[in-house]
C-alpha cells in the first residue's frame, strides 16, 4: 500500500467529490488532520475489501494455531472421516 496523503478535514469537505475521485484512481489511502493531528483514515472501497479479506485470512491462521497449542487436533484420517460424515447428511 502506498504512503497516504495527508489532508486536513477543511479540505476533505471543500474537495470530497474530487479527493474520492482521486481515490478510486490511485488507491492511495489520506489520512485526514484535525487540529494538526491524525483522525481517521479513507480507502477507496477495493482497497478497504482487500484489507478485510487479509484479516479475515489471518484470523483465521490465528485460530488455528490457538487450536494447535490446545491440542485441539485431529489426523489426516480423522478429519476425512468427519468430512465425508458432514457432505453425506441431509441437507
């Protein structure tokens, strides 16, 4: 991801429609100021999607190496057997 341009919060709402434009076109991210300091943060929407995506990734390898260290695992066997139980139930 690139560096985000910085824009006071005045200009965000003089300029959105351009500042939104410009943000769709580049993806670069703007962190917005308020009183000279940081506030918040706008993505354009693919840009917001994909860091979704990645968290919800690494949430994911989070659980399971939570699961790991819990011991809660089961054998390449195991794991085959319950599948094939859990796609051959009505649904």
């Amino acid at each position: 991801m690139n560096a985000p341009a910085i824009k006071p919060v005045t200009e965000i709402k003089r300029h959105a429609t351009e500042i939104i434009a410009q943000l769709q076109a580049d993806h670069v991210p703007v962190l917005i100021t308020e009183h000279g300091r940081s506030a918040a943060v706008l993505l354009d929407i693919e840009s917001y999607q994909g860091l979704l995506r990645r968290l919800e990734i690494l949430e994911g390898i989070a659980r399971g190496e939570r699961a790991l260290s819990e011991g809660r695992v089961a054998s390449h066997d195991e794991a085959k057997a319950r599948l094939g139980r859990w796609l051959d139930e009505p649904r």
